[in-house]
C-alpha cells in the first residue's frame, strides 16, 4: 500500500475507520481503474471512429456534389467543343482561303454548313461582293396613257394581232416618261414583231434595244440589256442553232459572273431561262453542272442577303462605328429577330461579313446538348437565352460565338437528387449511433461481468475463510475434551459421559461440515452420483430428525414431527436425502431458533409424488433474497445471518440433490415470521437419475 492510499483514506476514515475508508478507496479505485482502462481501450476509440465517420459523410456529400459538378462540366465541355470545332473549322478554311488569295465568298457550304451568306465591304464601308446594295432606280410612275396604250398592246397581242400590237408598243414607247419605260416598251415591240413571224426585223429590234436600254432595270428588276441579250440569243439559235447556243451560254457565263443587287432577282430569272433551253440542247453537261451549282447558290445567297438585309445595314452602321479588330480576327454578332448570327473579319483592309443560319445553329447545338448528357444518366443540358433554372449546377455562356446563349446543366431530378443524399445521411448517423450505442452497452456489460466475477472472487474467499473457521470450533472441543480424559481430569462418570458425548457430538458435526465441503466440490467437479434404491421416506425423515434433535433441542427448539405410516415408498438415494434434511434442519437451527419451534412435515401428493415442508418461525428471508440463497456461497449479509458460522454451499447442494432425483425445491418465507421450503420427489426416479 502506496503513502499515497494511506494518507488518503486517513482523511476519508475521520469517523468511519481507517479500515473501512481503505476498502472503499480499493473499491474506488479498482471502479477508476475499469473506467480508465475501458475509457482508453473502448470508449474513445469508439468515440473518435464516430467522428470520423460523421465527418466523413460530411465528406462524402462534398464528393457527391463534386463529382455530379465534374459531370456537368464535362457535359457543357462537350457542348462547347462541339461549337469550337464548328466555328474552328469554318475560320481555318476562311482565313487559308483569304491567305491563297481565294475568294470567300463562294461554295459556301464548304466553309460551314451553317453559312447562307457572305459579303465584302471595302475600307469605306461600301459593299463590294457579291452583291450591290439596292440604289433608287430614279423610275418614276408610268403615266396614265403609258399604261393605257401598253395595256392594249398586250391585249391586242392576246388576239394574235401581233403588228398592231408592235404599234401600240411603238406609242407607248413615244409617250415613256423614263428610259427604262421606253426600253421596256420597245422590248415589248421587239417581242410582238418576232411573235409575228419577222425574226429578222425582231433581231434588229432586239439589237436597237440593248444598244440603247443595256444598262436600265424594268420595273420588275430585271435588266433590260439581259432581257435582250436573251431573246437575241433565242432568235439567233431558230436561225443558226450554234451561234445562238454560243450566245446563250456566253449569257449565262457573263450573268453568273456579274454582280447583283439585293432585292433584283433578275439575273438570276434571266440565267435560269437561258440554262433550261441549253438543257434541252444537250449542251456540254460539265459546264451545265457546274453552271447550275453556281446559280443555285448565288440564288440562295441572294435570298438570304435579301433576307439578312436589315442586319446587314446594322452590321455596315456598326462597322464605321466599331473599332477594326486585328486582321483575320474573327468576331460575332448575334442577331436574334434577323435569325442571323454574323461573323466578321478584316483582311486587306476588306471586311468580309458571314451570316449563318442562327435557327439551324442552336437547334444543332441543342442536339449536341441533348446528345452529350444522354451518356450521363443524371444530368440534362438546356440551351437558354434566359437565366438558367434554380438547380442548374453548371452554366457557361457560349462565348465568342453566343453572347445571348447559356449551356445550363442540372440534375434530372434535383428533388431525388436531395432526398437521396437526405436518406444517406440519416443511414449513415443511424449506423454510427448504433455503433456507439453498442460500445456503450458492451462497457455496461462487461462492468456488470467483472462485478459478478468479483463479487465470485469475494464469495470464494469467504467460503475458504468460513470453512477454516467451522471446522476450527468442532476441532478444539474435541482436542479438549479429549485431552481432559487423556489426563484424568474428570473424575465424576456423568461429567465424563457428557465429555464422551460431546466428542461424539463434535465430530459428527465435524464430518457433516467435511461432508457437505466434498460433496460440494464433487457437484462443482459434476463428479457427484447417486444411488437410487426403493427407500421408506418417513425412516429416512425420522432418523435425520433424530441425529438433529439435540441440536435443536439445545436451542431450543420444539420439534414438531408430522410424518404419516402409509408414506409410500420412493426411489432415492439414502444418504442424500438425509443430507437434505439435515442441512434444512441445520439451517432452522441457526436461521430458527428465535421462534422456538421447527416443525418437519411430509404427504403424499397425487399419485406420483411426496411433499415434504421444513418450517421454521425464525428470522425469515426477504424476497430479493429468496432466488439467491440457492447460489453457491451466498449468504445474507444481514448480521443477524452473519451471527451464525456457514459457508454458504448448504442450500446450494439441496437444490442440486433434489433437482437429480426429478424434484423440486421452493421458499416460502415472510421476514421475521419464519420459513418453510417445499421439496417434492416423485415415486420414481428421473430416467437419468436411475
Ligand atoms: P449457510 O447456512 O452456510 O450460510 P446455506 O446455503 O445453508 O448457507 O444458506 C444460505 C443462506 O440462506 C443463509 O446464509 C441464510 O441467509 C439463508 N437461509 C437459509 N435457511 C434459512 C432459514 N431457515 N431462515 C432464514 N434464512 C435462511
């Protein structure tokens, strides 16, 4: 024992006993020491693993959001990419063209699919290519006998009154009050004469007319000289079919060349004419080919340009306006109402403008979107001009190109999506909680084992200790009493009777006590058998009452024995069934004497067995105690038990004597009015018992 200990329970023992202080601090002490140990081991472990694991669901969600994040990202990427390339692709082709000295402004679709036209300016802003803007051809109205007189012409050429109408033609012509118109009506002459079947005077006419009108647009736009040129071209081929094919395709040849104006389909109607006659010709087919192509796309262009003329008078306004960007350096203008989105770059100080089809762009660029987060099962890709949605996890607007349009990518369902994570989170903390909850509980269990265990340990040592003390007593009156005889010291016959008695006495309770300490120890070792014989209850009774009775007489006690005749017989074992009751009664001896009276009554009950009551009117045993008096070394703690010797092991070998012959053991007992224990046997033995 430390310094320490002893000082400490000096200070706790003012009052009480150092002694007792002492065993207190031992019991303190070995309780600090399994929570210490169990604290460091179990608890802490435990509690610092729970931390973790909280904290890492913490860290998990973290990853989840990160990872779907990545996912997004990975989507708008793709949907980026995609426009990259697109427009990638478009301004390398541009610029190695513009680089090689080719025009951009042809076979569009090889630069992008996407592109319906393009243009150049020159430095001052003025369209160059590929078509003229729209100029006010200065025409004025056609004055009412213009009209009238042209109208009638028409008319009379309805009625086949072709010379005629050549005249009205002619009149009309007189009374133009423009060029154009009079080129017009002369036209209209020329046409009448060759309806007439004069192809010779119609090709002079024709001739006049494009010397004269070459250069004026009718009022539907086209150009009059084409017009001309045309019918020249036809009249040529009735007469000579290859000078006029020649013509024809030299017409063609010059108007695909030529540039034209927005807003005047003209050379294009002219073109398409002169094309479908060389057709039926049978013309060279290369050169048909290619000279379709070229009209097909120039019409498109031109329709678009028409189309796109509003954003083209934006662009020209902004370009004088805006700062020239580096050349080569492309840059976009979306214009939504226009369906237009415009690229533009300067080379050689030349700004060429590009207009793709805005529509067909976005649709496609949605496809791409839709197609990109098909390949993952948790996002969606929109296309927005607006704010995107709440739950949106990525957004990125398509610069350069779409300044007005944002990829968005959220969850598919951004409400599942939460309540998943939710029921992770609570399955995760329900995990973790168990998993505390159960280390708390072990610790509460195995301190409640190690409190049996010592309290076991205690019970052992007990028992060692009342042993020695039990047997100390039987021995010493023997030695002395013996040792008085040896030496001749009693002299009166009664007192030496009394001395021989009591030696007897002493050591048949001497070989009880030794009895009981080997029978217990073969029970523990479950060495103990038993031999069952048919035997008479009541003998057995009455000679275990018998070899009792003077102890309980010399307590005091008033024996009270019901034991019938007609017991049947029962299969036991002798020896222990005696040992039975000579414990019980041993113990009304002890636990009884204070009532005075002990009182041993036995019945047959039913057909199968006999009852046998041990009473007492002693000093009774409480209920919480009553289940446990049966264990093995218990003994009350109250002082009034503990006045007695005992070792506990009595009604621990009652109970097991009984349960092997097949009966039962039962306390009924009310404290300070005394006990009796019910044991009942069967007739016959147990099967395993026999
Ligand atoms: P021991 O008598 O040696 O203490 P037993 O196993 O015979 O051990 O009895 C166990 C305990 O049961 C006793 O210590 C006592 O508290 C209680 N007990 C047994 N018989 C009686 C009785 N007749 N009256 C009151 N208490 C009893």
């Amino acid at each position: 024992m430390s310094w320490f200990q002893r000082e400490v329970a000096r200070v706790l023992g003012r009052g009480r006993g150092e002694v007792r202080a002492l065993q207190d601090l031992i019991a303190i002490e070995g309780v600090l020491r399994f929570t210490a140990v169990y604290g460091i081991t179990v608890l802490i472990p435990a509690l610092v693993l729970s931390y973790f694991a909280l904290s890492s669901i913490r860290a998990e969600e973290l990853y989840v959001d990160a990872d779907i994040e990545r996912r997004a990202e990975v989507v708008v990427e793709q949907v980026h990419h995609e426009a990259e390339g697109s427009f990638g692709r478009f301004e390398g082709s541009t610029r190695d063209r513009l680089a090689q000295n080719q025009s951009p402004l042809t076979a569009l679709a090889d630069l992008s699919p996407y592109l319906r036209a393009a243009f150049r300016f020159d430095a001052n802003g003025n369209l160059v290519a590929p078509f003229a803007l729209p100029q006010s051809d200065g025409n004025p109205e056609p004055n009412a006998f213009y009209r009238r007189t042209f109208l009638e012409a028409r008319g009379l050429e309805q009625e086949n009154e072709f010379r005629k109408a050549a005249e009205r033609f002619r009149a009309a012509a007189r009374a133009a009050n423009s060029p154009a118109l009079a080129g017009e009506a002369e036209l209209a002459r020329a046409g009448a004469i060759r309806r007439a079947g004069f192809a010779a005077e119609a090709e002079v006419a024709y001739t006049t007319v494009y010397a004269d009108y070459a250069n004026l647009r009718d009022q539907y736009g086209f150009q009059i000289g084409d017009r001309a040129a045309l019918e020249l071209a036809l009249v040529a081929a009735e007469r000579d079919p290859e000078l006029g094919y020649g013509a024809l395709t030299d017409l063609v040849d010059k108007l695909l060349a030529a540039k034209w104006t927005i807003g005047r389909p003209g050379e294009a109607a002219v073109a398409r004419l002169a094309l479908a006659k060389l057709e039926r010709t049978g013309a060279d087919p290369d050169w048909l080919g290619r000279s379709r192509t070229r009209l097909d796309e120039r019409k498109n262009q031109l329709y678009w340009a028409e189309r796109l003329s509003s954003g083209l008078a934006l662009l020209i306004e902004d370009r004088s306006t805006g700062q020239r960007s580096d050349p080569g350096e492309f840059r976009y203008t979306e214009q939504r109402e226009a369906g237009a989105l415009w690229a533009t770059v300067w080379w050689n100080d030349d700004l060429y403008a590009f207009a793709f089809d805005h529509v067909a762009l976005v649709r496609d660029l949605a496809e791409a979107a839709r197609h990109a987060d098909s390949l993952d099962a948790d996002v969606r890709a929109m296309l927005l001009t607006t704010t995107p949605p709440q739950h949106t996890i990525v957004a990125r607007t398509l610069q350069p190109w779409f300044p007005t349009l944002t990829v968005a990518v959220g969850p598919i369902d951004p409400e599942g999506l939460v309540a998943t994570k939710q029921r992770k989170r609570v399955a995760r903390i329900v995990i973790v909680l168990i998993a505390v909850g159960m280390s708390i509980v072990g610790v509460v269990l195995a301190a409640r084992l190690l409190n049996r265990e010592l309290e076991s340990a205690k019970m052992k040592a007990d028992f060692a200790a009342n042993v020695s003390h039990e047997l100390r007593s039987p021995i010493t009156q023997i030695r002395l009493k013996g040792e008085a005889l040896q030496l001749g010291l009693i002299y009166d016959d009664t007192d030496r009777q009394a001395h021989y008695d009591a030696i007897v006495h002493e050591s048949e309770r001497l070989s009880r006590l030794v009895d009981n300490v080997l029978d217990f120890s073969s029970i523990e070792r479950g060495a103990k058998r038993y031999t069952f014989r048919p035997e008479d209850l009541g003998e057995i009774v009455q000679n275990s009452v018998e070899s009792a009775r003077n102890t309980l007489e010399s307590r005091g006690l008033d024996i009270e024995l019901d034991v019938p005749d007609d017991l049947p017989v029962i299969w036991v074992d002798r020896e222990a069934v005696s040992q039975v009751i000579t414990n019980l009664l041993s113990n009304a001896a002890k636990y009884g004497a204070e009532g005075g009276w002990v009182g041993i009554r036995a019945r047959r009950s039913g057909d199968h067995h006999v009852k046998l009551a041990i009473s007492d009117k002693g000093i009774g045993i409480p209920a919480e105690e009553q289940a446990r008096i049966f264990d093995r070394f218990y003994r009350s703690a109250d002082p009034k038990v503990r006045r007695f010797r005992g070792t506990g092991i009595g009604l621990t070998i009652v109970r097991y004597i009984v349960e092997e012959h097949g009966g039962e053991i039962r306390v009924d007992s009310t404290p300070g009015n005394g006990t009796t224990f019910f044991i009942t046997f069967p007739l016959e033995p147990r099967e395993s018992g026999a």
